[in-house]
C-alpha cells in the first residue's frame, strides 16, 4: 500500500535516480549491503525535494522507510546523519535560498517540517530540529512572507501538519509565532483576502486546540451553498 | 480594555525576549565539546566565516568582550561554533543515546525489583550463602553523564567484528561467567578506575573472536549481513550478578582459574592465548 505511492513518487525521477531509490527502499539487496551509497540516495532525495514542492511532502515518508532499513540492516545512521547535515547545510543558507527562489525556499520548509513530522527518535521528535523549523516558520510569519499567499500557504499547512508536536516541544516559540500570526492578521496592510482567510483558519485551529469545530469547518470547508 | 491590551502586548515582548533566552541556553549546552578550547576558533573555515560575522553583530550585548561563542547564537548559528559534533546528524545520535540510555535504566530498575523479589524467597527456602548487598537498587549509577561514557565504551567494544562473531557463535544461555566476556553493568556504582578496567578486560576477552586473518573472509562477510539486533539490549540487561560486584582484579583472578580448571568448554583456543595478555596488562 505505502509501495505503490511511493512508487508513484519515484516515477518522476529519471531512470538511474529510480533504480537507485527503489534499491533503497527494498531495504538494501541482502547480498551486498554496501552496493548502495546512501549518502547518494540521500543527496537525490534532497535535491528532489527542493525542486519539488508535491515530493517535498511526501519525502518524509520515503526518509523514514530508509533509514529503518538502514537500523535494521545494520544498525546504521549514515542515511540520517547525511540528510540531517544536508538540511542543515540548507538552512544556513536559507535566506539567500529564499531571496534567489520563493519557491525552493518553500519546498525547503516544506520539506524539513516533513521530516521533522516522520523521523523520531524513540518516538519523539528530534530536538535538533525544533528550533530550525520554528526559524523557518517565524521567517514565514513576516510581513514581507505574509504578502506572499506562497509563502503563507506553506507556513499554515505546515501547521496543521506539525503544529500540535511543535506546541507541545516548546510553547513558548509557539505563542512567539502566533504574536507574529495575530498581528498580521490584524494589523498588516496589503495582505490578499486569501492569506487572511488562512491565518484566520489556523488561529481557530490552534484555538481549538489543534482542531477546527464542525461550524468552523463547515465554514472554511464547505461548498458555498448559494 | 487599551490597557489591558498594552498590558498584554508588553507581556508578549518580555516573553519573547524570555524564551529567547531559553533557546540560547539549549543551544549553547550542545556546544559542550567546543567550549573546551580554542580548538573551535581555529577550526573554522572560510565558508562559515559570514555566520560568525553574524554572532559578532550579536556580540554587542556583551560589552565585558567575552568570546563570541559565548554570546548568544542567532538561530542560524548554533551550528558554525560548534565543531565537528554539533551538526544536527551527531545532535540527533547524542539525543539518541541519552533516550536509549533512560529507557534503559528503568528496565533494570523493573529488573531488578522483579529479581529482589525471587532473591529474597531464595534465600529463605535454601540459605544461599551469598548475601551481603540485597538493596540493589541503592546501588545504581544514575549520573547521566557517566552512563553516557560508559555507553559510548561500550558502544566502541559491541562495534567490532570479534563481537559479532562472539554473539553469533555463543549463544546467550551457553555463556558462562568467568569464561565468556561479559558486558560490564553500566548500571552499577563502580569507581572510574574499576570500570575502566573492566571494559579494558571485556574487550580483551572479546578478541578472543577475531576473525581470523586468512582464508576466514567469506566468514566475516557472513557475520557483517547477520546482525544480531535483538541480542545487543539482552547482554546489558542480564541481571547483575553478585560476583560482578567484586573487584574486577579479583575476579579476573576467578576468570583465569576457571579456564584453567576445565578447558573442555567450547570456548574458542585462542582464550588462552589472551591470558598472557592479561596478565601482562595486570602488571
């Protein structure tokens, strides 16, 4: 079942790249473990990721089945440790990313907030990452991000994906955010109807406890009935 | 209303300011390592230098002209000062090893009250003649920073292909204490020099399961693809027995002896061969 939507994922890589990540995900050909070169899987991925903004959300998935074949192969990290200092290589650079290419930037968050909603570490989320992707989610709660429906787009999908594990981490970073969430909304002059409707959604959201109410959703979800 | 409002908006930069505060400190404790020297400034390269510039504009909080990497790291930064461990991946696998290592130590604490509990109907029905410390639980290291080292010792003598090889070739229940090497408890209060010395004479014992050096390849390649996962959790846990407590000079001296005494065990020849080793690392 996860298969074949992974599968359906890999189609859009070229050949080679496919091979290679299907070898991958097979959890390794037991005769040879060292036949795949993992920090090149890794480096594919991200680089798809960044390209891609519908990969970079399912990344996480395809991430998380590596690197438990790779424990459970052999006990190794080198998958993790390799896409973790990607991501981290990424996010120094993260405002030139941004400057050069909204929509890389985008898929960057995107993409780290997805593994950050799939890769645990004995079932909790990976501290490492709780500052970086708070970072990138403050970044798209600044007025010159909230101009951009791109940008704020991602930032409350992201979310209503991560939103809750994040809170419960650090909530003070939280409240931090939603300061920046509710002044935007009320205060930001210029902002599209659009983006309004979304930071309206999610402040709800969080209001609701990570959830909307049926009214709510009825609201923001249904048909107009008119 | 507008004062409770400014009233609010004030709260909300002291917060902020706050956990600004907080996220320097959670930065700065993974920093550890680096701290120990200059070591971080020389090592850092010309592709970092822009992120330092960046700390150095955040400096100026701190007119006593304390180190930069003692000054409050931008959430870009906390990376570039520390050196080699501080990237998220090490982060990550530190973070790891903490977790692994509390979650093992409440096993044993549930081990260990489960096995107070049958000791104790022991002894009443058959007059077991080791007694002395019954409180086990009184006993346990609990200093993190000292499980964490004693995990990564460990860590390095399980990370080898003697070990393989040993877990492969000697089943759990076939392993006899004094004979086999035996994971030292990592768990229990010992002095640092008695510890190290145990982990010095446990991977001693284990090379015992070197592969050999010719003609055995095949052999090696065969162990690299079995890893034997599920056994690595169990050796640590074995319940402590109460010759562990001894000295570790003393029962090295009970090791060396009952080798001696029936070598019909089978145990690998190549034991012998490590008691001159031994002995030569004793004196």
């Amino acid at each position: 079942m996860e298969n074949s939507s992974d599968d359906y994922r890999i189609q859009s890589f070229d050949l080679d790249t496919q091979v290679l990540l299907k070898t991958a995900l097979k959890g390794f050909c037991i005769s040879d473990p060292n036949s795949v070169n993992l920090e090149k899987v890794c480096s594919i991925i991200v680089d798809q990721s960044l390209k891609d903004q519908v990969f970079s959300k399912e990344a996480g998935r395809i991430c998380y089945t590596i690197v438990q074949a790779e424990a459970k192969q052999n006990n190794g990290n080198v998958f993790r440790r390799n896409l973790l200092n990607r991501l981290q290589q990424e996010f120094k650079g993260r405002e030139e990313t941004r400057a050069r290419s909204i929509q890389e930037w985008v898929c960057y968050v995107t993409f780290i907030c997805n593994i950050f909603d799939y890769l645990k570490v004995n079932n909790m989320p990976m501290v490492a990452l709780v500052h970086p992707v708070y970072d990138c989610l403050m970044r798209l709660a600044n007025p010159d991000a909230l101009m951009n429906e791109e940008e704020v787009d991602c930032l409350v999908l992201q979310l209503h994906r991560i939103g809750e594990q994040l809170e419960k981490v650090n909530s003070q970073r939280m409240d931090e955010l939603f300061f920046l969430l509710r002044d935007g909304f009320l205060l930001q002059e210029g902002l599209t109807s659009m983006a309004r409707l979304l930071l309206l959604e999610i402040l709800e959201f969080r209001a609701g406890g990570w959830m909307l109410s049926s009214t709510a959703h009825k609201y923001y979800y249904s048909e107009i009935a008119d | 209303m507008s004062d409770w409002k400014r009233d609010r908006r004030r709260g909300a930069h002291s917060e902020e300011r706050e956990s600004r505060s907080v996220g320097l400190s959670r930065w700065s404790h993974c920093r550890k390592r680096g701290v120990d020297g200059n070591l971080r400034s020389s090592s850092k390269v010309d592709g970092r230098e822009k992120d330092n510039d960046r700390h150095i504009e955040g400096s100026h909080r701190y007119p006593d002209g304390r180190h930069s990497s003692f000054t409050t790291p931008e959430s870009t930064g906390p990376v570039t000062r520390c050196s080699q461990q501080a990237d998220w991946g090490s982060q990550v696998e530190d973070d790891e090893m903490r977790r692994d290592v509390h979650r093992d130590m409440q096993r044993y604490r549930r081990r260990i009250l489960g096995a107070e509990v049958t000791e104790r109907e022991r002894k009443t029905s058959s007059g077991s003649s080791e007694s002395n410390d019954s409180k086990e639980g009184d006993n346990i290291e609990t200093d993190e920073a000292v499980l964490l080292r004693r995990q990564k010792q460990i860590n390095y003598g399980k990370n080898t292909l003697a070990y393989d090889r040993y877990i492969k070739e000697v089943p759990k229940h076939m392993r006899q204490a004094g004979i086999h090497p035996k994971t030292p408890n990592k768990f229990r209060k010992y002095s640092r020099r008695s510890w190290d010395q145990q982990i010095k004479l446990w991977k001693v014992k284990l090379h015992a399961w070197d592969p050999p050096s010719e003609n055995g390849l095949n052999e090696v390649l065969d162990n690299i693809e079995e890893p034997d996962l599920g056994d690595v959790m169990d050796i640590e846990l074995d319940f402590p027995s109460l010759a562990d407590s001894q000295n570790a000079s003393v029962s090295l001296r009970t090791h060396l002896l009952s080798v001696e005494d029936d070598d019909c065990l089978g145990t690998p020849v190549k034991v012998q061969r490590t008691e001159s080793t031994v002995e030569a690392d004793m004196a």
